[in-house]
C-alpha cells in the first residue's frame, strides 16, 4: 500500500485523465457497432500510444478493454446483433426485452451487471493475481474440453419446447466451425473445392447474418410495424428495483465468479464464459422457464460473466505473460513496446504500475456506467427512427461489421446467406441461439479434446484419470440427466402417496 499514492499521482496527470476517458468513450463506441469488437479497438488505438507515456498508453488500452465488452450489449439489446462475440448471449433475452417494451430496463440490467462483474474480477485480480496464475497452468486442454462440454449443454436450455430442433440446430452450429483450416494440421476441410470457404466462418459474419440480416429480411417480408409500438413504449435508461435485484443477486455473483474463473485460464476467453454462466443459470434458477424469452437474469448472467473476464484475463498476463484473450495479446504487445516486461518479476520490482493499473480499472468500470446511462438515451432513441431508415441502417453497419473483422468479401456473402437462412429457421421455428453457441464453441471443443487424446494416447476415459475434469463432467452428467431424475423422483412420491 506503501505504493499506492505514487500510483494515484502518476494517474493524475491530464494526460492520463483524457486517456481514461477517450479509451472508456471508444471502447463503449466501437464495441456497439457490429462485427468491430475489443480486438479491433485495441489495435487501432494502438498506433497512438507510441507517443505516449506508458502510464496513459497503459490506462488508455485498459479503458479500451474493459468498455468495449460492455458495449457489445447495446447492439445486441436493441438492433438483436451482438457488437461483440462476448455479447453474443445477451441476444437471447436482451433483444426480447426490447421487443416487449423494456429496452431501457435491459440496459440497465446490461449496465449494472457489467459494472458489477468488472469490479468483482479487479477485486479478485488485486487479492490474489500470483496465486490464481500458477493455478491457471495446472487447467490443461483436457479440463479445458470439460469446461466447453459442460457450456454445450446451454443448447438445451435454450431449446425449450423444442429440444430435437435445438439439438439439430446446435449440431449445425458445431459442424460451421469445422469447416475452414485443420487448427492441427492446417489443412481445409469441408470447404467443397469452393476457395471463399477455404478460411472458414467467421463467427461475427454468421452471428450478423442470422440475427440482424434475418431481422431486416423478416420484418420486409411481414411489414415489420407490428412490434414497433413496444419499442418506442420505454426509451433511455431505467434500474430495476432492488427487489427485482435481490432474488437474483445469487446468479449476479455466480456469474461473475464463473466470468473470472475462467478469464484466468489462458486462451479460453470471454465468449466460453458467457455460455458457461448462462447456462448455469438457466439450470439452476427458479425462473429458467423464461430463459430465451425477455429473462432479465440471462442478461445479468451474460453481462457479469464476460465483464469479469476482463479482469481475470489479466492475471495471466501480467502474472506469467500469458494473454488469457486476443483483448489480453494485443495489451502484452504494447506493455513490451513500452518497456514493462509482464511476470511475477513485475510485481516485485514495479509495483507502482500493478496498482496503477488496478486504479485505472476501477475507474473506467466506474466511468463506464455513467457512459452507459447517459449514452443509453442517445442509444436507444434511434428506435424512433421511421422503420425503413432503421432498418437499411442496420443492414448497412451489419455489412460493413461483416467485412471489417476480416476485410475478406466473402464474409459478407456469408453474412447475407446466414440471413437467408436465419430467415428460413424462423419461419419453420427452429431456434437460431444453439447454432451461435455450437459455433463459437466448436473450435475450442474440437482442438481441446483432439489435444486432450494425443495426450492420453487416444484414450478418453483417461480424462476421468485427471481430477478437475472428472468433478466437471460429473457434473455435466448432473446437469443432463437431472430432468429425468426429477421426473422419477416426482413418480416416486406420487406413487408413495396413493399408497
């Protein structure tokens, strides 16, 4: 602590101020606009950092980070595209909410989470860095393949009413993220002989194309003004009452433990973790029936999960340099441009950065929220746009998201096709939430267990030999078949009382 009035002045600065307000106003920005994401945010800023001093290039790219996870949660709630993959699960009950009338709820569920999960993670990045670090290289692809397994089993949560449909669409999802080039070999796979296949899906491409072009095409094809009056009905930003937050304050802090649980296991990433709490709060809350369909717990559980991945993302990076994201690689690039070598050293020999960089955190979580409620009457005012220039605007920034992540033509071919048939999956009402999940967690599940088998000689039931994935997949097989264990248990007692 002895370190920490040489931080707070060295944060002082005007230089350092205007970094941690610019970065927290871009991040915010660019993370709402489809397809952009805290990648691209960070590398663009990343050039003007170069003149800058370390403590503000530092704040800068930290603000930038924190802020634009957030951001990707407006997008997502009110044109029903995520700005950023991390946001993807907000979709499922922040875009509903809107439709019913309670945008400017969502928001400040999406507001409140955040904040909260990013707070939650730099307090537990504060506390124990080191120690959580060393843990986090014991987590090894075969944990790792436990961890996404037990986040798969979201698809049927979300496939309620309709869980052959879910499991197909889910299926869709897993093989989307297999086509494209062998993460092992490097060869291409099911690409047809077609060369615009040949580098695979892009997630940001398929998730425009199935919510936001689907929408556009959808609400063209049926007039489209049916639901426009619920939409106008509440704009701005509102704060749900504490007794809607208490009953789900248990699933506020789940989340955000699970969010940096997981940020701390290198590469496994916020997206991962998003699906993770969600579908652990969908089993286990008492108000699971109204997942997928306006539940504001799944925008607390989405929000505060992928927020605290940005503090548990860092202690690998700065304990082991380790980056635990693509947000995290790009922030130990630029802390070794300016001379701080990340590890355990660090914290020893520089500490006055380690606690600057804990007091830039917290205030851009700080100053995030009231970005977030000042800026959501501005956001969620472009609702009242007439219905034609809302949605070509939503079709043009959905396209140019398309392109943007990759600068490849053929994502935004992709993007239109995904639209056409996210279009189709509506009409014959097959969920469209599982093939997102199954695809952005395709990847790292097929290279988890691939890796997990060349470790184990082929042999899967050594995972059960490793202790962390054993408890995960137990409880994996818990969550799968508790359905049927509570529907024999109630058999049971029914018969017991006619006797």
């Amino acid at each position: 602590m002895e370190h920490l009035p040489l931080a707070i002045a060295q944060l002082a600065s005007i230089e350092v101020l205007i970094a941690v307000v610019l970065g927290t106003l871009f991040g915010v920005f660019v993370g709402a606009l489809p397809g952009m994401g805290t990648v691209v945010a960070l590398v663009v800023a990343l050039p003007f950092t170069f003149s800058m001093s370390s403590t503000a290039a530092i704040a800068l790219l930290l603000c930038i980070y924190c802020s634009s996870v957030f951001g990707g949660s407006i997008s997502a709630i009110l044109i029903n595209t995520p700005g950023t993959p991390q946001s993807a699960a907000t979709v499922f009950d922040g875009y509903p909410m809107a439709q019913q009338g309670k945008a400017d709820l969502a928001l400040g569920w999406a507001t409140v989470s955040s904040v909260f999960g990013g707070l939650f993670s730099l307090a537990i990045l504060v506390v124990a860095a080191p120690q959580l670090a060393a843990f986090s290289v014991r987590f090894g692809q075969i944990e790792t393949f436990a961890l996404i397994l037990f986040a798969l089993t979201c698809i049927a949560w979300v496939s309620r009413g309709s869980t052959v449909k879910g499991l197909l669409a889910g299926s869709i999802g897993l093989f989307l993220a297999m086509i494209g080039p062998d993460t092992m070999t490097g060869m291409s796979r099911f690409d047809f002989g077609i060369d615009e296949l040949a580098g695979g899906f892009s997630l940001i491409s398929v998730l425009v194309g199935l919510f936001a072009l689907s929408e556009v095409f959808y609400r063209a094809a049926t007039g489209g003004e049916a639901g426009k009056a619920a939409l106008l009905s509440m704009v701005g930003f509102r704060i749900a009452p504490w007794p809607e937050w208490r009953i789900r304050l248990t699933a506020l802090v789940k989340s955000s433990a699970i969010g940096t649980f997981i940020g701390i296991l290198p590469g496994t990433g916020a997206t991962a973790a998003t699906f993770v709490s969600y579908a652990e709060a969908a089993r286990s809350s008492p108000r699971r029936e109204g997942f997928g369909s306006g539940e504001p717990e799944g925008v607390v559980a989405s929000e505060s999960a992928n927020n605290a991945v940005t503090g548990g993302a860092l202690v690998p990076t700065l304990a082991l340099g380790i980056p635990g994201d693509g947000g995290t690689a790009v922030m130990l690039g630029a802390l070794l441009i300016h001379g701080i070598v990340p590890g355990v050293q660090l914290f020893q020999n520089n500490p006055e950065i380690m606690i600057g960089a804990f007091v830039t955190l917290f205030f851009a979580n700080i100053l995030m929220f009231f970005v977030g409620v000042l800026g959501a009457q501005a956001f969620t005012r472009l609702l009242r746009l007439p219905e034609p220039l809302l949605m070509g605007s939503v079709l043009l920034m959905s396209l140019v998201g398309a392109f943007a992540v990759r600068g490849n033509p053929a994502d935004v071919i992709m993007a239109v096709a995904a639209g056409i048939f996210g279009l189709l999956l509506r009409l014959i009402r097959i969920p469209m939430a599982p093939i997102v999940i199954g695809m952005a967690l395709g990847a790292t599940f097929e290279q988890s267990l691939r890796q997990g088998l060349m470790l184990t000689d082929g042999s899967f039931l050594a995972f059960f030999q490793q202790p962390i994935a054993l408890v995960i997949l137990l409880l994996t097989a818990l969550v799968i078949s508790w359905p049927f264990l509570r529907a024999a248990l109630r058999r049971c007692v029914a018969e017991g009382r006619r006797q």
